[in-house]
C-alpha cells in the first residue's frame, strides 16, 4: 500500500515540522492519518 507508506511518512514529517511550528505559532491542528481525526496541539504547558 504506497499510500499507506506516503501518510506514514507525511504524518512523521508533520511531527517534526509541527514541533518547530508550534514554536513559532503557538498551536497547530495536525490530521492523524491513523486515528482519523484532528488533534489540537496546545502550546501552553501549564495544562
């Protein structure tokens, strides 16, 4: 399944990226292709 393997790898890139993202932004929404929903990633680490 290439595509399976291409969101795998997509999804792994967006992890790396997102953290250095949400340094700059504060939060990000990243679509996780397995679960299947999107997550809200919160800058704030007082939660």
């Amino acid at each position: 399944m290439e595509s399976l393997e291409r969101a795998e790898a997509a999804w792994t890139w967006l992890r790396a990226e997102g953290g250095a993202r949400r340094e700059r932004e504060g939060c990000i929404d990243m679509k996780d292709p397995q679960a299947g929903k999107t997550v809200r990633v919160s800058h704030s680490s007082g939660d």
